[in-house]
C-alpha cells in the first residue's frame, strides 16, 4: 500500500470487483486514514477518536502520512533489488515442553 501511494497509484488496491459507482475521493481519504495509522513512530499515529472523526467527516484535514513501521517486499520486488537482504534470520534457542507427574 505505502508503494502504491508513493508512486501515485493507491487505487490499485481496489478489488476489481467493486465497480462503479464509487467515490474515488472517499476511497483515498480511507487509504490516507489507513496509512495514517501505521506510521513508523507511534506518536505519529491518530488517536481512535480522531480516526472515527476523519472517518465521518469529509471536511476534515488529513495530513500526509509517513513511512510505515513495516513493509512488506514481494518475491518479484526482492528478487529485482540488487543489494539482496535476506528476510529471515536463525538462532540458537531451543524449547523445553515440561510434562507434569
């Protein structure tokens, strides 16, 4: 979603099956809402009252949201990137199931 938005194509994550008529601007208020809400740094993220507000109210001002605190990369994304990071990581820890008497 946060590429979408940056790259000025957020209604792509419209389910094709939802067809017209729709309103593209409440769409892209929802997705600005959405993105406003998973913000990197938590005191950035809205409140829940103020959510249900900009939700309910077309005339309030949203801000531009930041970077997400998390992203997800496609297969296609991660094989395209050329400095390769592995997404997966391994330990050491090992688990103990206790059994009772």
């Amino acid at each position: 979603a946060w590429s979408l938005w940056n790259e000025g194509n957020a209604l792509d994550l419209l389910d094709p099956l939802i067809s017209d008529p729709f309103s593209m601007t409440q769409v892209m208020r929802c997705i600005n809402i959405g993105l406003l809400c998973v913000q990197g740094k938590p005191e950035d993220r809205p409140i829940m009252s103020s959510v249900v507000f900009m939700l309910g109210n077309d005339d309030a001002s949203l801000t531009k949201p930041k970077a997400p605190g998390f992203k997800a990369i496609l297969t296609g994304e991660l094989e395209s990137t050329p400095n390769h990071v592995e997404l997966h990581s391994f330990n050491n820890v090992t688990f103990t199931e206790q059994t009772g008497r």
